[in-house]
C-alpha cells in the first residue's frame, strides 16, 4: 500500500514516459532508450515510495547520463533512491 500523495505505479510509468519523451524533445543530441517492457517495469517498481518531483529528477539524471535509458539505469535509479531520506520507509 502506499502513502497518499505518492504516485502509484500507473503514475510512475507515466512520469517515466513523458520525462523521456519530454528530454528526447528538448536535448540536441539522439536520445534512445533500450529498455525492454521488464526493465521498464523494474524501473518503475524501484521509483515507489518517491515523491513525483524526487522521482522526475531520478529518471532526468538517469536518461541524462549518456543519453540513454537502458539497463544499466536501473541500478543508477537504485542508488539514487537511497540517498533519498526515508526513500525505502514509504
């Protein structure tokens, strides 16, 4: 179950997708993702419990880095999420 005011999973796959397109719209360089529905899904599953705009900067600095969004992200995106203050008691 999650706290209110946390984005749900339909949420988070949402944010993924649109800060994704939102970068490959705005950056000059290709950016390309090689993320297979899995990981996709595991990328997801690993940004619960952050706030929309903790998991927005997550995803940005994940695609950023290399302009890919790939496999390798999602232990990028694990990390990430420890650093977040109370991350994993949400």
């Amino acid at each position: 179950m999650r706290r209110p005011g946390l984005p749900d999973k339909d949420e988070l796959a949402s944010l993924v997708k649109d800060t994704y397109r939102s970068i490959k719209r705005e950056v000059t360089a290709p950016v390309v993702s090689e993320l297979w529905s899995t990981e996709f899904e595991a990328l997801v599953l690993n940004l619960r419990g952050l706030t929309h705009s903790e998991a927005t900067r997550t995803v940005e600095s994940a695609v950023l880095e290399g302009h890919l969004l790939c496999e390798n992200d999602l232990q990028r995106v694990i990390d990430a999420c420890w650093k977040v203050p109370g991350h994993w008691n949400r």
